[in-house]
C-alpha cells in the first residue's frame, strides 16, 4: 500500500453527513486519533451538517457527490426520536427510509461505496422471548456454558467465548418485526440501500448508543441524577433488554470495515454489532450510577427503581406523552462482524475495546466524559 519513497499510496475521501450526530462526532474524533491514516492510506473526510446537506433532498444528495466525488459515504443521519415519530410519520420516512435510498443511488451513478446505520429497534422482541422459553424447556439457562444458537430464530443464547465474556442477542438471521414508526423506517431504510447497492454496502444494525457528544440515556441519568429532589426516585424500565453500545467503538469499527478487505465469505451486506452482553435499562442507569459515584462525577447516590413498560407508558400518558412501542428484548450478537474481521493482517483491527463487555465501554466513555467536565 505505499509507495517507494514510503509515502502512502493513496487518499480515500469520505462524505459523512449528520456531521452533527453522536456517530459523526466519534467518527472523526477515532480518525484524529489515528492521525487520518488507516492502513497506510490517508482519509480525507468531508463532514457536512444537516443544514449543510439534507439527505432527503435528491437535488442535495446528487450536489454533494458531485462536489466531493466521495469513494466512501457514512451515512449518520437519522430522524432518531422514536415517540415523536409516531406523530411525524412522514418526515421519520423521508429521512430514514428516503434519505438512505437517495444515497444508496447516487453511490450506484458513481461507485462509490455506503456505510449505513440501522436500528436494534427493527426487532420487537417477541422471537427471542420465544426462543428464551424453549431454551428454559430445555434446562438450559442464559448463563449456561452451552452454546446452542438457534440459528432459525436467530437468536444465540449462552456461549461463553475463550475471552470469558457471555456472548448472546440477536443474528442478522433473525426476523424483524418493528413495533414502532421509528423502527418500520429504519428497516425500510437498510432493505432499500441492500436492494440498490447489495454488496457495496455495508449496513450496520446497532443499539443504545451513547458517548460524550450529544443526547444520550448515559447524560440524561447523570443529568437526573444530579438533580432530581432529595429522597425521590429515579424510575427506570427493568423489562426491555438491550446492548448499550459506546458510540467509539462503533466508529472503531467502521473505519475498519472501509480500511480493511473483509475475509473471504464475509463479502458486505448486513452486521450487527453493539457493546458486548445485555442488559435492561435499570440495571443499565445502576451501572451508570455506580461507575459515576467511583469517578465522583456524582456526590451522592439516589434511589433507582424499576417499573414495568406498561406502567412506564401509562404514567407517560397521564401527563400527555404518548410512548411508542418498544422492543421487549433487541440485544445484537456481534458474531458475525467480528468474526469476519478476525484473523486479518491490517493493524488497525486490534482495537480491542470493540469486542468488550459493555461495563467495560461505559467505563471508558465515562472516564473520557469525566476528562471533559474537570
Ligand atoms: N442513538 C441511538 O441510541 C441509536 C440506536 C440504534 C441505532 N442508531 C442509529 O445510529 C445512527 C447514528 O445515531 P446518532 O445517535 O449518532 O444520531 P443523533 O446524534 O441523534 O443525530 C442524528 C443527526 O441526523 C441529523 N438529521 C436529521 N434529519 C436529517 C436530514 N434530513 N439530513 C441530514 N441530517 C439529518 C440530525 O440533525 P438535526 O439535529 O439538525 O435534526 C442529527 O445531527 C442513526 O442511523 C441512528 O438511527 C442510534
């Protein structure tokens, strides 16, 4: 890759858009980080902004490529709030389903290549619960060493990997059912960029995001946290089931996917990939908390209860706020992405805090967001 006078061979240029978004914001803070050079090739990325470009404007779209002629786009923009979306069904389509499907044909004119996020909250659950009670027939428990996967439902349960760390959620093989207008657009969003792009895409299922840039549940329960009156508590969903996901780690992952030939049979198409591990919310906000105390982002710890979905949703409603349906259990196995970038050459796939437990990743994120703040 580099050329006699060891200067590297070629430039990549990207267009990322949402520039703006948690994802972008990761994305080219792990690029500073590597000093622009991923695999002996220097990126030049052009980050635009939702008023700098609007993805679901075809003139837009088509103005953009022929401005930065991009190899790669990264695709970060994403009409991302879920209970307003039920109300804005219109505008949630334009940018999630219309949005990708105009990128996804202009990287079709120009060859150009697309990296596309979707959503854990395709799912609505209900295969895995199902799964989860044959599993329990059977004697065999979540924390079981056996590794069963059943691969028809898509779900792997158990399994614990040589690194120690239980592996488990949902495959690319299981059947998305979305619950929500939210989750309905992102899925049309990814089966239009495969549609048009198949194996020149790259789409990325994930979940809970979360990081020191933007709106995230990690600051909003520190946010809480730190203010919410003495002796109340802080009520959080015990029973949906998910992988938090550090936004990094993601971005990590990305840049290795473009920087790096996949192995033979991998080819492109459809990935999971998330925090390792699963959890509820609550016992997310508990781990939130805990960690904050021992990095004295708090002073104080305050009560945390769980409540139920429905209950959640119905005390939602009492002060007007509709919920939209979400998953019961959407927690992504990363199986697959890992095991198509293991066993490569390239140096920039030994990031190991992509395949850690996500205890681990809040952790990091935490101690990053604590450097911020002092
Ligand atoms: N956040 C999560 O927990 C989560 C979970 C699973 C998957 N994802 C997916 O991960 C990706 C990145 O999410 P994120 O959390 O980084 O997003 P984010 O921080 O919520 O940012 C979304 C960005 O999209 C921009 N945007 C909205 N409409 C647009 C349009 N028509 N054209 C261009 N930009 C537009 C927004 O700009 P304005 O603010 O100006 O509107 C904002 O900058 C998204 O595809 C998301 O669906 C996120």
């Amino acid at each position: 890759m580099h050329a006699p006078n060891g200067e590297p061979k070629s430039t990549v240029t990207v267009l990322l858009t949402a520039a703006d978004s948690q994802l972008a914001k990761a994305l080219l803070r792990t690029l500073a980080k590597a000093a622009y050079r991923l695999d002996g090739r220097v990126f030049r990325v052009h980050a635009l902004s939702h008023a700098q470009l609007d993805i679901g404007d075809k003139q837009s779209v088509a103005a953009a490529f022929a401005h930065f002629n991009p190899e790669w786009v990264i695709n970060c923009a994403a009409y991302n709030a879920v209970d307003r979306a039920e109300t804005a069904a219109d505008e949630a389509y334009r940018v999630n389903s219309l949005g990708p499907e105009l990128l996804a044909s202009e990287c079709a004119l120009t060859g150009a290549r697309l990296v596309h996020i979707s959503s854990d909250y395709v799912f609505s659950g209900e295969p895995a619960k199902a799964s989860e009670l044959a599993l329990n027939q059977n004697g065999i428990t979540r924390s079981g060493l056996i590794e069963s996967g059943l691969t028809e439902s898509g779900l792997i349960e158990s399994g614990l990997t040589e690194s120690g760390l239980i592996e488990g959620g949902l495959t690319e093989n299981a059947t998305p059912a979305p619950l929500s207008v939210y989750g309905q657009s992102k899925l049309a969003g990814e089966q239009a960029v495969l549609r048009i792009l198949a194996e020149r895409a790259i789409v990325i299922r994930t979940a809970w995001l979360y990081g020191v840039d933007g709106h995230n549940f990690v600051k909003t329960m520190l946010r809480l946290m730190a203010t919410i009156p003495d002796g109340q508590p802080l009520t959080v969903i015990n029973d949906q089931i998910g992988s938090p996901t550090w936004v990094d780690a993601l971005a990590h992952l990305i840049w290795q996917l473009i920087a790096s030939p996949l192995n033979v049979g991998c080819g492109s198409g459809l990935f999971h990939y998330a925090g390792q591990g699963q959890c509820s919310w609550y016992e997310f906000a508990l781990e939130i908390q805990r960690q904050a105390l021992a990095l004295k982002l708090l002073d104080k710890a305050v009560p945390i209860s769980a409540i139920d979905s429905l209950s959640y949703a119905a005390k939602a409603l009492e002060k007007g706020n509709k919920l939209a349906a979400r998953p019961s259990y959407s927690a992504l196995n990363s199986g697959r992405v890992r095991q198509c970038l293991t066993g490569q050459n390239s140096t920039s796939t030994h990031s190991p805090e992509l395949w850690r437990d996500w205890r681990w990743q809040l952790k990091v994120m935490l101690e990053d967001y604590a450097a911020q703040v002092y």
